[in-house]
C-alpha cells in the first residue's frame, strides 16, 4: 500500500500477528510478533520475528508454520540447530527483538532492545539493530555475540572447531564453528561480507585473532561455498 492508504490507520492494536511482505508477486519475508500497534505506515510490535522466505515457498505454507518466536540459545548443540532448520526448510534466516518498530512502505525496521538472529550458517545476540529489507543490510548495535558455522571444511577465518554430523546416506558431515565477540556488526546481504567492528575477538581451537575490524565473506558462489567455505579479509589483526 502507499503511504496515503495506512494514514487512516491510527493506534490500531492487534495481538498474534501475522503479516505477508510481498515483492511484486514474490513472497519476500513474514512478520509475526506477540502484538502491535499501528500508527500510519509504521508498526510498533512486541516480540517481532522477521522471517526471511525462500524464492518459490507459497504463504499458504507459511500461513499453517509454527509461529512461536523463541529462538535457540546460542550455546545449543549441533544437533538441536539441525532439526530446528530441517523443521523450517521455507526459512533462509530470521531476526527475532524484543520490540522494534516496522516501516511497511520503505521495508525497514529498527529496535534498542535485545536482538537474535539465527540461521543455518550464523547465530547473533547482541543490543540494537537497524534492517533494510530493500538493500539486504542489517546493522547491530552493540554487544554483539556471534557463533559461525560452515559446512563442508574449515573456515579459513582461523580453522574452526569440527563437528561431524551424519547425513542420511551414512556419510560424514565435517561443520566447523567459530565463536566471536565485537562491539557492533553489519550484515550486507548484497556484497556477501559481514564486517564486525570495535574490540574484536575470534576464538577456536586454532588459536585466537584480536582485530579493530573484520570482514568475513559468505557464499559468494555456489563453488567457492563447496570447495573453501568461508573467506576473511582482516584489518588490524593481532594473532595469539
């Protein structure tokens, strides 16, 4: 809708919310959340859950999913992240605040409260972010957690810690997880790159990599994802 068409909507108050967000005809993302308040084109929601949709998945198939929006801990096994995702195949991630406020007509959000986001290949606590949905740009705050996971080799970050996780053919899995801690942090969907910022610390097996600024890249493509996983261009780093 157009700005003018929700100007009639003025402190409107719903509870268990669930509302389709649409490219053209393509399903882009849903919004659930405990309640809202309606102010024009902007939302104000309790517990929020931004959930990013895969291309071709239907909204009748969203419609009937599980719309809870608590989220796994980030010290949660590997096994427990594996069936939380194979229980949400239409999912490619999702952003889940405490409060946050919802621009439907420019697709951004933002919130001051405590953040999650989770997906099959990253998990983020931190406090405050920023979201455009139309740039693909997601930017937290502060006090920023993170847990990286990456699936078919070690990350060349530092080396990762492996997991094995059997596949359905009985063949071994190797995932490599990687903890880190920095004071904020973006996500640019577009450029493939999350860049943390400020009192950087990663830390593994391998050894541990201090830095003023980090940037990972993430599936640039569909080979570099098989063959060397996640790539890193540092800035500043202090090995241990």
């Amino acid at each position: 809708a157009k700005p003018r068409d929700l100007s009639a909507f003025s402190n409107v108050k719903t509870t268990t919310v669930r509302m389709p967000f649409y490219k053209g005809t393509k399903l882009e993302y849903f919004l659930r959340g405990r309640s809202t308040t309606m102010r024009g084109k902007l939302l104000d929601v309790v517990w929020p859950m931004i959930d990013m949709i895969r291309e071709g998945v239907s909204v009748e198939e969203i419609a009937t999913s599980d719309s809870r929006v608590e989220v796994y801990p980030l010290d949660s096994t590997l096994e427990s992240v594996l069936k939380y995702w194979a229980e949400r195949a239409y999912s490619e991630g999702l952003v889940v605040s405490e409060t946050a406020t919802f621009d439907q007509y420019h697709k951004t959000a933002a919130g001051t409260s405590k953040v999650f986001l989770r997906s099959p290949m990253v998990d983020i606590n931190a406090v405050g972010f920023s979201a455009d949905q139309k740039n693909k740009f997601i930017k937290f705050a502060s006090n920023v957690e993170i847990v990286l996971r990456n699936r078919g080799g070690r990350s060349s970050v530092l080396g990762g810690k492996e997991s094995e996780n059997k596949k359905s053919d009985g063949k071994k899995d190797k995932i490599s997880v990687i903890r880190a801690f920095s004071n904020e942090m973006t996500v640019d969907d577009k450029r493939k790159i999350i860049t943390l910022t400020g009192n950087v610390r990663v830390f593994d097996e391998a050894g541990t990599v201090t830095s003023n600024q980090l940037e990972i890249e993430y599936g640039s493509s569909e080979t570099e994802n098989k063959s060397s996983g996640l790539a890193d261009r540092s800035r500043s780093n202090k090995p241990k």
